[in-house]
C-alpha cells in the first residue's frame, strides 16, 4: 500500500516538475527571443495539458515583463526587444488557436479594437481579439498606430457595442484622452475600455473609459460586464 502511494506521489512531483521546467524553459525562451525555442515549449506545455492561460501568464508574460526590465536596466536594447517580440509572437499565435475554438453561438456583440496612435504594440490586443473572437464577439480590428479619427470613422460606421482602446508606453495615455475626447464630442455612445499594463483606476478617470484593463482575462470578464448593461 505505502509503495503504491509512494509511486502515485512519485509520479505526481514528475508531473509537477515537468510542468515547472516547460514553463521556465518557455520563458527563458522568450526572454532569449528564440521562436523556435518558444513554439517548441509552448506545444510541450500544451502536450503536458498545462491550461492555456497559466502558460500565458506563468512562462510568456513573466518573460515580456522580465525582458521589459532588462530594457529599462539597460542591458536590453531594442534589437533584443525585437527578439523578444518575435518570441512571444510566436508562442501567442499557437495558443490563439486553443483560444478561438470556433463559436456557434449568436453574435454576443460587435467590438472595434485597436492600438491608440503612435504605439505600434500590438501582441496583446490580438490576443484578447482571439479571446473574444473564441467567446461569440464580433471583432472589427484596427490593427496598431490607429489615429482618434479612424476609431470615429469606424464607430460611425458600425456602431460598435464596445470600443476597445490599447496601448502599452506611458505617452499612449494622452492619446487615449484624445480618442475618447472625440469619441463623445461626437457622440459616439459606445463602451469604451482601456487595456495594457500602463493603466490604473487614476488614468482611466482621466482618460474618462467606461474601465480598464492590466491584463486580458480581467479585460474580457469586464467586457462581458460593460456589454450587458
Ligand atoms: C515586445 C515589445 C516590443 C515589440 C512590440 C512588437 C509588437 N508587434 O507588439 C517592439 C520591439 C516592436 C517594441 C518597440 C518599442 N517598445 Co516595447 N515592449 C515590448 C515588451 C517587451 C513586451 C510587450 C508584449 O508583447 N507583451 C506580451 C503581451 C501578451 O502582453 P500585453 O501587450 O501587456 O497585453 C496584455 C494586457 O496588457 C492586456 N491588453 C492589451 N491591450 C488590451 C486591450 C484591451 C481592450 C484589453 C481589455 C486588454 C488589453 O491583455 C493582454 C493579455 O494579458 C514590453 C514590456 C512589457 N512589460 O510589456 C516593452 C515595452 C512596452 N516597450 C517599451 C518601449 C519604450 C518601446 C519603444 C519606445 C522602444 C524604442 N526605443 O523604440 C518601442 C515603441 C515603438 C512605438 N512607437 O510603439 C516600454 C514602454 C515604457 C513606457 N512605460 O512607456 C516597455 C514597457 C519596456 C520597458 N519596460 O521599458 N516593444
């Protein structure tokens, strides 16, 4: 009996040390901007059944913080970031896949999304676009760098249920104030949240958004939330 429980415990602490060592093994792969390092953890971690969401959270966003770090230190310098990216890119483009599983269900509501002008970070907002793809949402993306009147020209034209604003450097603020601004001087009555880690409650008041987001689960949980009302 006791070597039984043993060997059931001993394959447990296999299993939790894989999961451990893919995970760290995917994060330094982003941190050394290694695609090919990437895919090949993230499609271990997967294979292993680590939930799509802790490999993102544990392995992928830990290494774009760390890298961000080494940036701001100075021991990163942009081409690295660029690696990084590329890194991250990949990885995040295979689980979009476990993330949009066709949906069947009607429209849950149309969304129009994008990267405030002058930012060109564009991983994460096409990663909750996935997401909310994956839930129901119809998604119009416009894409990175998208200027105030582009997101008028294109609410006028769909209005959409929701607006979503990202962006990912500390002067992205001030264009989100712009984009809102003329959102509702032109009376556009859509939600409007912002998303990226930047953000805080103080700078959504500012901005003057329905809410904000630092992270893309509590930004879906919180469109799911604007969309209702
Ligand atoms: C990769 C990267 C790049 C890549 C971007 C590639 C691309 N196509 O996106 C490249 C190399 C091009 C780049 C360029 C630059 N970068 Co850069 N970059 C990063 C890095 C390392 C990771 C970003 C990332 O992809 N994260 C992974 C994704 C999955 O997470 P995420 O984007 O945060 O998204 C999540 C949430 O924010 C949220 N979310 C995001 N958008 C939205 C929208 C909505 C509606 C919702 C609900 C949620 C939501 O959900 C996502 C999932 O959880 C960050 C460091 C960091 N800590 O973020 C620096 C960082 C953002 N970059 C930075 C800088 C300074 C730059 C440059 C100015 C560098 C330079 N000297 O040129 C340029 C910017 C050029 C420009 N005009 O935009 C700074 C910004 C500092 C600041 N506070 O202003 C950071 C923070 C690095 C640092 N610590 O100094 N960068």
């Amino acid at each position: 009996m006791i070597k039984i429980f043993k060997g059931i415990k001993g394959i447990y602490n296999l299993l939790i040390m894989n999961e451990e060592e893919s995970l760290e093994q995917l994060k330094n792969a982003i941190l050394e901007g290694n695609p090919n390092k990437a895919i090949e953890f993230v499609e271990k971690s997967i294979k292993i059944g680590i939930p799509v969401k802790e490999i993102l959270n544990r392995a992928i966003l830990k290494g774009a913080e760390e890298a961000g770090k080494l940036y701001e230190e100075d021991e990163y310098f942009l081409p690295d970031l660029l690696m990084t990216g590329d890194a991250i890119n990949a990885a995040t483009e295979i689980l979009k896949n476990s993330l949009s599983g066709k949906s069947e269900i009607e429209s849950k509501g149309i969304i129009l999304i994008g990267t405030v002008e002058g930012d060109i970070h564009d991983i994460g907002k096409s990663l909750v676009v996935s997401i909310l793809r994956g839930q129901g949402f119809e998604i119009v993306d416009l894409g990175s760098d998208v200027p105030p009147e582009e997101f008028l020209r294109k609410a006028k034209e769909i209005n959409p249920n929701l607006i979503g604003l990202s962006g990912l450097m500390t002067m992205s603020i001030s264009k989100m104030v712009e984009t809102v601004n003329l959102l509702r001087s032109e009376n556009i009555q859509s939600r409007i949240i912002v998303g990226g880690g930047i953000l805080s409650k103080e700078s959504c008041e500012m901005i003057g958004a329905d809410d904000f987001a630092k992270d893309g689960w509590e930004g879906i949980k919180k469109i799911h939330n604007l969309i209702k009302i």
